[in-house]
C-alpha cells in the first residue's frame, strides 16, 4: 500500500495519557492509515522523527478567533503552537447568529468591528468558515449574549418570557446546524441583569441535541463559590454537561482559594458531568472593566478608542501622567482593552494540574497587543510547566490539550493518535519546545515545533504556514 506520508521512528503521545512509545506513522488522505514498522519507500513525503516527539494536534477550547479564521484564514499564532483545532463562541459572544444595527456591544467588540457580525445563522457562519478554508479546524459555541442582542432593545435588564422564548428558537436552529453548545459571559454588563432562570431556559434546548453548556461566571472573585453552584445548577437543571471557564481565583483577596474551589468542582463531579479550562499564566485578559480597577495589582492598557496615545501603559502610570485618581483615568480610557496581573502562581498551577482541567488560551487577536497567551498558551505548558516544573508528566500534559479536549467536545476521531483517527498530528521537540510571547513582545512563534499536520496535510513547517491549507468546519456530533 502507499502512503501520502510516512514519519520514521517518532516517539508517539496517544493523546490519552499512556507512556509513549516509538513506531512509524503513515497518513493516507485525512487519516492516520497505520501505525508499526512501515517501508520509508512507500510514500511522497518522508520525515525522520528520530529525536522528535509526535502528539494529537492541540485543541484549543477556549479562544476569541470567531472572525480572524475567516478575516485572517493563515492562524499563525494557534498553528505556530502545534494547535489544529480552535473551539469558538466562548463567554457568551459569537459571530453568529447574529447581525448588527450598530457599534458591538462590550464585549462583542473583542471579536471585531460591526462589519464582521453579518452571519444571520450559524449555517452561515460555518459555510464562511468552509469558504474561507483557514489553517486550523473550528468548531463553535453559541453566545448567550449574541442571542440577546438579537431579540433585546436593552442588554442591561433581564429578558422577558417572549424574548427568553425568541433566544430558544434560535439556539435550537444553531444547534440543528452543527453549533456545539451554549456559552455565556455573566460577568459582563450586557449579561449580568440575566437571572439563573433565563440561563436555564436557554441551556435546556441543548440536553436534546447532546450539546454543551459553558460558562465564563458572574464573578471568579470573592463569591466565586456561588457562582460556580448557579453553573452546577444551570447544568443540573438542563441535564447538560458543564464547563467553567478560565477558572481562576481573581483579585489578591482570592488568593489561595483554589484548595476550596477544586474541592467543590470534586464534590460535584461525583454526581454531575463537570469540568474545567485554564490558561498558563497568572494575569487575565479582557475589556477594561471599571469594577476590577484596583490598585492592589497592575493594570496594563492595551489599547483605548478614546486615548489611543495612552496604550502600552499600566494605567497607575496614566492616572499620574494626567493627575487623577486610578478610576478616574479608566473611566477616561473607555472603551478600552486591559490585562490584569491579578492571580497568584500557586492556584494557576494547582487548576491547571488539576485532573478535570483542559488547556485554553483565551487569546485575543484583535487586541494590538495582545497577552502573551495568544501565542504561547500550549508551549507553555509543555516547556515552563511540563519540562522545567514538572508539574505533570508530558504525557498527562499532551492529554489536557488533546484527548480530553476532544472527549468533552465529542470531537470524534481527533485528539488521539490511532489508527484511522484524523490525520491532526504537531511533530516538536520535547526538550526544546518553549513560549517566546512576553507581555512586552507578545507576538512571537513558539520554538521546538518541527511540523504540523492538519487533516493529513502539512499545514506549518520551519515557522511558514503552507500555502494551501487544510482547515475544515467540525460540525456538533452526538456524544458517542
């Protein structure tokens, strides 16, 4: 038999957690064809993997990039990671469905400009995706408060029955179009007024089609507790799987607390499908939000409409610079992009370690300059916290990126390599891998990623997206 490709003697991540083991690999269309001692004669591209490590390519399941993998299809800052798949529509924002009569709400305005919110149904969305091919795979959640801007006059009150009813109707058609779920972001003004019973009522819709229910909650600061039980609750009353986002303990009065969290995460899992992603760094990233100004931590200003001269400052320096107190200086930069240095080492390492917690970068790509995790989120993990800190073996941290990834998403036949799984495959150097994105240059390509392979085809190589790519639009599957 031939093959399109063959990689010689690489030391082989299942993507599942088991140890690895050296063999070749051949790839025959989209799929991983065989797996054992293969004739290196036998196909038209030939790699040695001698002293490279070879893992399921990386799933995303947390980012921004809605627009960007239609606007900007070459994905370098998730290819050049080793990441093959991006999970879009988190914190209750997404492209779809949806079309704009104005300006894009906060925070609907981290994923584009008015222009870029033209997609009517999410069949719409996924056929842009598709037309525009993009270097990695997506698939999509539906957000909370896109829906609401659809049906709603005014995002700052609660819905009423008739628009809860319009926002299910919605929801449903996504879901019969391929959506994977429902996300929601209730620590933001435009949908913090929505009660527990709105959020229900919409992630009810989803037990009937296997989707899922995740959530960026009404805070991650003091009453973090409550609000991760109204998330087990949502979940519980809709009978869908949960998943909290970017768990963290937020704000220096947290610190410390994720002993407690983790216990309640544990207490729930033993009765209801729950879990978690994180990103490897101790600051957050988001809009600027008036009601996480402190100066406790450092702010740092990532771009502002309104003073455009003030971006790339920490905002104890602006407030100096234009002698006013600390919240009067982030009123004046509104609408405006901050990141927040506001966790401790300790509890990013203890969720990220975590056993139900999968790797998320929340990155955003529309920011100017962006938190570093955009671009080294997965390096991270696998060079700072795998190799250097030996937080958890290398083959524990492949899984929290790939099969565990792909398990909660029922991204059925990726996230593992095995013998007729989708030919998504990262080629790295496991001793050389490492994040080069610091918050002062943040935009920069990993380094110790050799080759990456999507749907069969290699998409990255010696830091170059290939030309043709390989991208395709994951439909929702039924959970196996």
């Amino acid at each position: 038999m031939t093959f399109d490709s063959i990689i010689k003697n690489v030391e082989i991540f299942d993507g599942q957690g088991n140890e690895p083991y050296t063999a070749d690999l051949a790839i025959k269309g989209d799929r991983i064809a065989k797996i054992g001692q293969i004739e290196a004669a036998d196909s038209t591209v030939y790699i040695d993997g001698s002293g490279l490590s070879l893992a399921p390519g990386f799933i995303d399941v947390h980012t921004h990039d809605d627009t960007n993998v239609i606007r900007q299809p070459e994905c370098l800052p998730k290819i050049s990671q080793g990441v093959t798949t991006v999970i879009v529509g988190n914190c209750g924002i997404s492209a779809s469905p949806t079309r704009l009569a104005g300006d894009p709400p906060d925070p609907m305005n981290l994923l584009g400009k008015r222009e870029d919110f033209k997609y009517a149904t999410f069949a719409e969305y996924a056929q842009a995706v598709g037309a525009a091919r993009p270097a990695v795979n997506v698939a999509a959640l539906v957000g909370h408060t896109t829906l609401r801007n659809q049906v709603m006059d005014d995002l700052h009150r609660t819905a009423n029955e008739q628009e809860i009813n319009e926002m299910q109707q919605a929801l449903s058609r996504a879901m019969q179009q391929g959506a994977l779920g429902l996300s929601s972001g209730l620590a933001y003004a435009s949908a913090k007024q929505a009660t527990a019973n709105e959020v229900m009522q919409l992630a009810k819709v989803l037990s009937e089609y296997g989707g899922i229910y995740t959530t960026h909650m009404r805070t991650e600061f003091e009453e973090i507790l409550t609000a991760m039980e109204e998330a087990f609750e949502t979940g519980q009353y809709a009978k869908v799987p949960v998943v909290i986002s970017h768990l963290k303990c937020a704000g220096a009065g947290n610190w410390g607390r994720s002993v407690e969290i983790l216990d309640l995460m544990d207490k729930t899992a033993q009765h209801q499908d729950v879990s978690c992603d994180c990103y490897p760094y101790s600051a957050s990233s988001s809009t600027l939000d008036l009601n996480q100004v402190t100066d406790e931590i450092d702010i740092f200003i990532t771009w502002s409409e309104s003073h455009p001269e003030h971006a790339g400052k920490m905002l104890n320096q602006i407030a100096k610079e234009m002698g006013v107190p600390l919240i009067d200086a982030a009123k004046a930069m509104k609408p405006a992009g901050a990141v927040y240095h506001c966790m401790d080492e300790g509890d990013v390492e203890r969720v990220l370690k975590y056993k139900l917690t999968m790797v998320g970068s929340d990155g955003l790509p529309n920011d100017p300059h962006p938190h570093p995790r955009l671009w080294g989120t997965f390096p991270k993990v696998l060079g700072h916290y795998c190799r250097e800190r030996e937080l958890f073996s290398m083959a524990e941290a492949i899984y929290k990126m790939t099969g565990l990834s792909a398990q909660r998403y029922n991204l059925n036949q990726r996230g593992i390599i095995e013998e007729g799984a989708f030919a998504d495959i990262v080629l790295f150097d496991k001793n050389k891998i490492k994040d080069t994105a610091t918050f002062e240059k943040p935009i920069s390509v990993a380094k110790g990623i050799n080759t990456v392979f999507v749907n069969g085809n290699i998409s990255y190589s010696n830091e170059v997206v290939a030309t043709h790519r390989s991208g395709v639009f994951i439909k929702r599957n039924k959970p196996e």
